[in-house]
C-alpha cells in the first residue's frame, strides 16, 4: 500500500472521529399520508454499540434512491454524514389505496453517533425526484430520551456463515429469520449458507466475497411459517411479514420494520437479509431498506440474489409489461437514479460500455450479437424506458447471472462502500 493512500485514509479516519463516536444511532421515523400530501415524523431515537458502516465518503453517495437523509453541523450546515433509501410508501403511493385512505409506514435508518449536537433532515422524493416532503430535527448526543442497548432484547442467537475481513473494511450483512421456530433453527441456518452460496455464486460477488460478511440471526417465531391473507392464514411471527402487500400475491414484505431492528440489537450489520420459512414464491428488495424472500421454494437461490441487486444495488427491475401497467413509476421524460435502466437513448448511463457500432435502440433479435446495447423495455414499461442487456438476473430467473452494466454498478458500489477516494 503507498504513503499516498495511507495517509489518505488516516486523514478519513480522523475526519469520523472528530465528529462521530463509535456508536450507532437508531433513528425510528413514521412517514405518512395519501396521494394529496406526505408527512415524517420522528418516532424513537436509540443507540448501539459501534458503528459498522463506511467510515470514508461520509458526505456523498453514489445513488440517489427515493429518499435522502442528511446530518449536517448546525452552524456550517455542512454535511457530515449523508445516506439514500428507498422506501415502501413510495411505493404505495402510486397505489389505488393511496387516493382514498391515508396510511403510515415506519423506516428505520441507522447513522453514526455524532459527539456534538447535528440537524438531521429526512427527505422523500417522488418518481420525477422532485420533494415530497422534508423534515428536520435536532439531536443532541445529551439528550437523556435517546434510549441505550438496555432498552432493547437481548442479542439473538447467531452464527456468522463467511467473514471476509473486519467489520471497518468490509460490508456486513445480517440475514435474519422469520417463521422459523426455535426448533428451526438447524433448518434457518442451513437456508442462510444456501443464500450466501447463491450470492457468491453470481459475479461480481463471487470476486468480492473479501468485502463482505454475513452473520445468520436466528429470531425465533411462535408459529412456522408466514401470513398468507389470500388464504386467511395467518402467522405469529417475528416480522409479522406477509403476502399480498398492496394487494399483489407475490409481494411479501413486513411493515414492522422497528421490531426487524430490534431483532438485530447487538449484531454487527450495514445491510438486511430476511429468509422466510415458506415455499410459496414471494419476495421483495427496498433499496438500502432489506431484503425478504422465501427460502423454501426452488427458485430460491435465483430470487435472494435479485433482491439483494434491488436493495443493496439499488438495480431496478428490467422486465416490462405489455400494457404498461406502471408507467407512472418511470415517467418517460426523467431519467431514473438506477444505474440499469435509462430514458435516454442519445446518452444512457452506461454508453462507456457501448460498442462504437453498436445500434440505438438496439434489436433484440440482435441480442447475441450485443453483449451490452440499448434494449427498449424494463422498469415494468414496454416503451421509452430502456435496459442495458436482453436477459439479466434482474429481468429473469433463467439468466445466469447479471448483465456486464449491474455488475460493474455492483462492483462501484462496494468500492465506494469499502475503500478511499
């Protein structure tokens, strides 16, 4: 290693310390309201021994998701730690539901504990990434109501499936259980190195598995199993996650995203992983959100590392739909914050990539013959959104793996986590 990147880090080491403990504060947020307007509130603030996120690039990110969180000095107003997300009433919004019948949704995000008082702004943007609604608030690392480690369970039963390094240098992951009974947890732990497997099975991850670690959280549940209310089945579980989320089948999510964190007390981890003890299809990823799909169905290994491109990659979907079904979530005149799909034909994200000949849009019926093109379809709409490759894992489970495009964004992103500028 050269003096130059050595003192370049030790130089970022000093920059988190002087503003940062080693501590994490849980920041709980309410975010509410229907299609006529949207409202944060703040809900609960805690803090957690160390902090295992990035300690470089604190004040950027590469993404810009739906959503943005910002700490900032009071009296600078420069920004000392800033992180995006996307988040599942953005979703809802463009749901019937939401012209009807307002509704509220928790977020949790986790941000370094700051040794002096900072503002903290929360924002939300919607699909033309114009503000939604902001808010900010103080926190004062005094403040007696920001609840200790002793507030919370006690740490889980776990066991780490791969350590690739230290927690400063590397990406930890938590994957954790939900709907598998106590005496599951053989069964949970087996279905977790199934997961890490699968990921380290697809590029770029299989080449980057230095830069992560998993750690398998074994959350007991009374009931196995998940809450299925098509067939008026339902679960006591940990998450008390479900199926048929905005009313789609496939769609399981949990809106318990508090007691997914507490689950988690104690445990070292950055991004989330939950396996759930069912062999229905369903699943869903939330950029810098988690991960939740079902670990008893065929496909899973296919489908945990979809996901995962959606909420640690933050990749969109690529496949599309005939009738257009969700064009209001891609408007064909914004180019969207993911780094896979494009609106723009005369300068796409990934035109570095592009063969000098290759044909714009380019013919599917060609697809052989570009390994990276401009292919119109993706993001759920047939027309004037475009994808970089014809198939993909982020299109389809029969596709090997990802397209050149997501692994290269994949393999920036764990740059941009993991090492210096």
């Amino acid at each position: 290693m050269s003096l130059g990147i050595l003192l370049a880090m030790a130089g970022q080491a000093t920059e988190f310390g002087h503003h940062f403990c080693d501590s994490t504060l849980r920041l709980d947020y309410i975010m509410a309201g229907d299609i006529n307007s949207s409202h944060i509130f703040l809900d609960g603030m805690s803090v957690d021994n160390g902090w295992w996120g990035r300690r470089q690039n604190l004040d950027a990110m590469p993404l810009a998701g739906n959503g943005s969180l910002a700490v900032s000095d009071p009296d600078t107003g420069n920004v000392l730690y800033y992180t995006t997300f996307s988040t599942l009433y953005n979703e809802w919004l463009a749901t019937d539901e939401a012209l009807t019948t307002p509704r509220s949704f928790q977020n949790v995000f986790l941000v370094p504990f700051p040794r002096h008082t900072v503002n903290v702004r929360v924002t939300l943007t919607d699909a033309r990434h114009d503000t939604l609604t902001s808010m900010v608030h103080r926190v004062d690392p005094s403040d007696i109501m920001i609840a200790g480690s002793g507030a919370k369970p006690l740490t889980q039963p776990h066991r780490y499936i791969h350590r690739g390094g230290d927690s400063h240098s590397t990406i930890d992951v938590a994957i954790l259980s939900e709907g598998y009974t106590a005496e599951q947890t053989g069964q949970f732990y087996t279905d977790a190195t199934n997961a890490v497997n699968a990921m380290f099975g697809h590029e770029p991850f299989g080449s980057l598995r230095d830069k992560f670690n998993f750690v398998a959280v074994a959350a007991p549940s009374a009931n196995s199993g998940v809450s299925v209310p098509k067939n008026s089945d339902w679960k006591h579980t940990v998450l008390n996650s479900h199926y048929s989320t905005f009313y789609s089948d496939r769609y399981l999510t949990t809106p318990n995203l508090k007691l997914m964190h507490d689950a988690l007390t104690g445990i070292p981890y950055e991004h989330i992983i939950v396996l759930v003890n069912s062999d229905e299809y369903g699943g869903g990823g939330i950029y810098n959100l988690y991960t939740l799909t079902t670990a008893r169905h065929s496909l899973f290994d296919k489908v945990v590392v979809h996901e995962f491109g959606h909420s640690f990659g933050g990749l969109a979907d690529e496949y599309f739909y005939d009738n257009d079904v969700m064009t209001d979530s891609y408007p064909v005149d914004i180019e969207p914050w993911e780094p896979n799909v494009t609106t723009s034909t005369s300068n796409p994200k990934w035109k570095s990539m592009l063969r000098s000949d290759t044909p714009i849009p380019t013919p599917v019926e060609e697809a052989a013959k570009w390994q990276v093109g401009v292919y119109e379809g993706g993001a759920y709409s047939t027309h004037g959104v475009y994808r970089p490759a014809d198939h993909c894992r982020m299109r389809d489970n029969e596709t090997e793996g990802f397209c050149p495009v997501c692994c290269e964004a994949i393999r920036l992103l764990v740059q941009f986590y993991t090492e210096g500028d």
